[in-house]
C-alpha cells in the first residue's frame, strides 16, 4: 500500500479520535420500560383510542396520544418486540433488510416483467418498517405535498407549508461534523429541521472523497440545482442525513423515539396479536377482534374502543382489514363471502412503490482512495476502519447507504423528450390503464392524478429521476420517483381470512413507465460519457453499451426492473370519494364514523422521495388534529384551527 496512502489514513484517524459533538441539546428519554402487555389476560376491555399496527405511524400516533395523560391507548401489534444488533447497525444501511423481520409475502407474477414474483417487504415487528429500512432521510419537494391538497382544492392544509411544521416535528436534527462537512462540502439549514423529536437525523463520521467528483459532475449539465438542504423541498443533487442516533451511532426509528423508555399507565402495547375485524355498528367504528396463537391454541379478544380506532398496519394490510371488516369494494367483498358493511371501491386500489432498474457503468481510471471497495479488496484500511470504530464508533463503519444523490425533474433529464412524454401522458385513455371493470370513481381519480402529473413532467421542481451517489467508481441503483402504473393490494378471496392479500404491482401496464425509463438510462449514460467524468474513461457494462434503440432498452428493463424499492403506498388514498379515495383530509374513513387511517397507504400520490420521512410527518399532522379535538368536541372547529395553525 502506497505511503501517502497510509499517512492519510492516519491523518483521518487523528482527525475522527478528536471529534466530540455536544448532544446536550438532543433530548433522551428515561430507561424505564413501557407498559408492554403480555398476553390478552392484561389487555383491558375498552380505551379511549385503539391503534392496529405498532409501527411509523402507529408508535408516534400512541406517543403523542398519551403524552397528557388524559386519554388511554391501546396499541396492538402482529409482531414482537425485536433486539437485534442488526437493526442497530447503521453501516451498509441493509443490515436488517430481508424476510427476518418482514411478512412472508410474494407479489403476483408480472406479466411485464418476463412473470417474474418479486418479494413485499413490510415490517413485521415493533417499529415496523422504520426499524428495516435503509436509514434515508429524505422528504419530497413541494410540489408533492401540493399535489396532495390538489385533489381537494387550493385551500387544503395537506401542502408543503401545511406539511413542513410536521416534518420539522418529526425528526431531530443534528448537524454534521464541520470537518467531515468541510472535507466533502456538505451543506444544511437548520430552519428546514426540528430539534425536539426522540427520532433524530444524524450524519457519519465519514465520507468518501470520490463523491466530490461525482457531485460536480452534474455541474456540467443544463438545468441542475444544487439546494442548501435536502429539506427545503427542491429538487436537485444534494446532500441528505441518516435516520440515525449520532452519539450512539444506531439506527433511529419509531421505536427508539416512540416506544424505548416511555413508561405510561395509560399506554399499553400488545404484541403477537394479529387484528382480525374491526367492530362496526351503526356505521361506527365501536372496537377490534384480535388473535392470538400460543402452541396450537388460538385466543380472540375483543376491545373496545370509546373514541376512535387509528388503522395503521401500512399499506399492505391496512386495505386488508378494511376489507375482511366489509369496508371495500362490493364485488370483492361478495366473492369472498364477506358482508358489505360500506362499498367503498377506492380500498385497495392505487396501489404504487418506487421501481428500481440496474445501469453499471465503470470509471475505468477512477483512482480517488479511500473508496468504498477499499473496505474488501484494502486489508491496511478495512483494519484501520475497524479499530477507528471499536474505539469510538467513527470512520466507514458509521455510515450507511450514502448520504448523497441526484433527485431530477424530466425537462433536466431528458430536454428534448419531456414535452411529448407529458402530452402523450395527458391525450391517453387513462381508464385502459386500470384492470377491467375498475369502479368509475377510481378511474376518474387515476385520471386526474395523471394530469397533474402530466404537468410535473413538465416541471423541474418535481423528482423522476434519483441516483445515489456512491463515492466509488461505478453507478448505483437507479429510482422512478413517480411510477404511473398503478396497482393492487386485494384480499385473497378464496381464503381471505387465513391468507395474506394478493400484491400486484401491475409493473409497466401504463405505456409511458417505459418511455421515462428508457429517458433515465439515457441520462445516466450522458452523466458518465458526457461530463467531467469522461476523463475516468467510462466503460457500460449493463445494458451492453450496444443496446440504445428504446425496444431494446425496453427489453433490458423487463428482465432487470425490480417493481418495489419497499416503499409500498396509496392502497387508503386520501382523496376525494368521487375520485375513488378512501378517506379524506381528516383521515377519516367514508362512510364509518371513528375511525381512521394514518400511515403510508393514505397517500394519494408517491412522494419523489424516500417515504419514511413522510409517514413520520402524517403521524405528527393526524396527532395534532386528534390532540385539538380533544379539546374541542366541535369537530369543524377543530378542523378550522388546525388549517389556522399550518
């Protein structure tokens, strides 16, 4: 190993061993345990609020219920309580990825993916899928939190302004260290971020150097922001933080910040019981039924719920309940055999996640070291990485995926195409995208998501396009931040209660997928062969660098496209129940009186953006307006002080 190479590796080290970041100001709970119920023996007969699913939204609804002591929560999870130091672990940020934790679901084969199934990741334990994650921290722009409200008109709180108090809320932000930030040139404005959440946004102790490079790389192409912060809503390449606790360099979740530590008579938590039904009468939500299994005996408890019951088992299960409880759409609830207490046809329906394709490209002169490769083909410095962390938890152990990426809207990814994608989007009959004899409702939602997102095709302020950068000689994954098909999350009508539902991702059934993707392995190509980095003299490897006709891209992208990022979503959507929605800007069910939805499967719409960040802000936002209602038993009056307050 060269010296020079060696002298820098001890100049980082003397560089990481000094560094002491004041956390005085990021506050920590107590040690003292939650009230977490054994068994169904402990559980009491009725509470104020009954929330299915201990997970995002779940842990930090029951959090901010309890914090007055007013009000009793019951929380009722199908997982466990997991310790693990793979969940802990923030490097590689992929550690606790993978069956282990998650439900053992398979999607339906896609047709347009050669039939192959891909696997539907969910977590299934305490923290949910926050405690399996990848750690990113990242919030869309403001046009998709606009785009939310849109649906119901100008004035709706559901808005990047009426968004952003609840994503500053949600997360506690502490800045990275000035040398590390200095080093790489990471930039951040504290004003887009919070500082009073047990869920905090932290940063490693390390960057790779190469991800300068690959940074002002996108200098070279028209139209490329460069934002202060990944939070303030732009598109552009930029840095972004880790959900992670910076003093104890572990992954922070819903758990850690809503669950570890609080100790509250009026919280209880119940784990291993999978909710079966929620109770309806009259039209109103009155409580749950949920089982339990120990050994071959099988309990069902049921509970009662004096104010409200808060759905939030995630968008694979939430429409699921909805359904087994008769909440859905008529003709699926008769076939399997199941009354139809509500006809609502929007459950289970617009079902999205963010597809990810696979472009390798090599920088066959990249030379910059450290580089990510150095932690398995380096042995001087994966030793020296590893004595750096067991002595103070720094170095390239305290990172994750990245902390860096390209976040683009269509007119800078594809200049000379993005007009006739948005017009060949908007003339299409968008109800033939749609599985036959989609209710006329859900067609016409589908219709008008589709042209506003014509139009933010045309924007630059609206995220397709994401790349991670990795600060090595190669590209990464490549994300489509607004995939246009849609599809469904139903349950499995021959055996509905005993089955999990039937996922189908309908990959590509809409036509114009394509013609963006095919745009994004362009682009990306032009990134490596048309800017600075040329100079590395760039070499593709996947797809063959002959393959550039749009068919035969589109062939490349049905054997290699993965439908799913695990960011599953849109299945309760939050919309108008004329446009196929489910509930509406309260969360609140059509048609069931008490009771609501909050996690991811109310969005309408996909945020350009990691989802995680946003559940924990529809949390926040679904507390603040069940804490005002607390108060104020008139209900519009509780509604007209939350809109005055965002």
């Amino acid at each position: 190993m060269p010296f020079a190479h060696v002298t820098r590796f001890r100049f980082l080290a003397i560089l990481l061993l000094t560094i002491a970041v004041p956390f005085g100001e990021a506050r920590r709970r107590s040690e003292l345990q939650l009230r977490s119920l054994n068994g169904s023996s402990q559980v009491k007969p009725c509470y104020d609020y009954v929330i299915i699913g201990a997970g995002t939204a779940g842990l930090t609804v029951a959090d901010r219920l309890t914090e007055d002591g007013k009000y009793t929560v019951l929380v009722v999870e199908n997982g466990d309580v997991v310790d693990s130091p793979r969940i802990k672990q923030v490097y590689s940020g992929t550690a606790a990825m993978g069956p282990t934790w998650s439900y053992q679901i398979n999607s339906v084969p896609q047709v347009n993916l050669q039939n192959r199934s891909t696997a539907v990741i969910a977590g299934n334990l305490i923290g949910g899928s926050s405690a399996i994650n990848a750690m990113m921290t990242v919030r869309g722009t403001s046009e998709d939190y606009d785009r939310w409200g849109s649906f119901f008109g100008n004035n709706s709180t559901w808005s990047w302004d009426g968004l952003l108090p609840y994503l500053k809320k949600a997360l506690n932000f502490v800045p990275p260290d000035p040398a590390v930030a200095k080093s790489v040139h990471i930039t951040y404005d504290t004003s887009y971020w919070g500082n009073s959440s047990g869920v905090y946004a932290g940063w490693p102790f390390f960057q790779w150097p190469g991800l300068t490079s690959q940074i002002d790389a996108f200098r070279d192409i028209p139209g490329v922001e460069f934002p202060p912060d990944s939070g303030s809503g732009r598109a552009g390449v930029y840095w972004f933080p880790t959900f992670m606790d910076p003093k104890r360099v572990q992954r922070s979740y819903a758990r850690t910040g809503h669950f570890d530590g609080i100790n509250r008579t009026n919280h209880d938590v119940v784990t291993k019981s999978k909710v079966t039904k929620i109770l309806l009468e009259d039209g109103t939500a009155t409580g749950v039924i949920f089982q339990q299994k120990l050994g071959n005996a099988t309990t069902y408890t049921t509970v009662k719920a004096n104010r409200e019951v808060i759905l939030s088992a995630g968008a694979i299960h939430s429409p699921q309940l909805l359904q087994l409880s008769g909440i859905g759409p008529r003709k699926l609830l008769e076939s399997a055999d199941i009354n139809t207490a509500v006809d609502l046809p929007g459950v289970g329906q617009n079902f999205q996640d963010h597809p990810m394709m696979f472009m390798s490209i090599v920088l066959q002169n990249f030379t910059t070291h450290p580089s990510p490769l150095d932690m398995f083909q380096n042995r001087n410095f994966s030793d020296w990485a590893q004595e750096l962390w067991k002595i103070n938890k720094t170095g390239p152990y305290s990172m994750g995926i990245g902390n860096a990426a390209a976040w683009l809207g269509m007119p800078v990814i594809s200049p000379e195409r993005f007009e006739s994608i948005a017009t060949k989007l908007e003339n299409q009959d968008h109800g033939a995208q749609l599985p036959p004899e989609t209710d006329p409702t859900v067609v016409a939602g589908y219709s008008a998501q589709m042209k506003n997102m014509a139009e933010s095709i045309r924007s630059t302020n609206t995220a397709f396009y994401n790349h991670v950068l990795s600060g090595a000689g190669s590209s990464g994954s490549i994300i489509d931040l607004h995939p246009l098909s849609r599809g469904t999350v139903n349950i499995n009508t021959t055996d509905p209660h005993n089955t999990e539902p039937v996922v189908d991702y309908r990959a590509l059934t809409n036509p114009v997928d394509l013609d963006i993707m095919v745009e994004f392995l362009r682009f990306t190509k032009r990134y490596f062969f048309k800017t600075r980095l040329k100079e590395l003299i760039p070499r593709q490897l996947q797809p063959p660098d002959y393959v550039n006709e749009p068919e035969d891209l589109a062939g490349f992208l049905s054997e290699n496209l993965s439908p799913s990022e695990f960011h599953p979503s849109g299945t309760c959507a939050m919309m108008p129940k004329e446009l196929g929605g489910v509930v509406n800007e309260r969360l609140k069910v059509y048609g069931v009186n008490h009771l609501r939805v909050v996690d991811a499967s109310i969005m309408p719409t996909l945020p350009g953006a990691n989802t995680c960040q946003s559940v924990y802000a529809i949390a926040e936002k679904a507390s603040m307006c069940l804490i005002r209602m607390k108060t104020y038993t008139d209900t519009e009056q509780a509604v007209d002080l939350i809109k005055a307050d965002a």
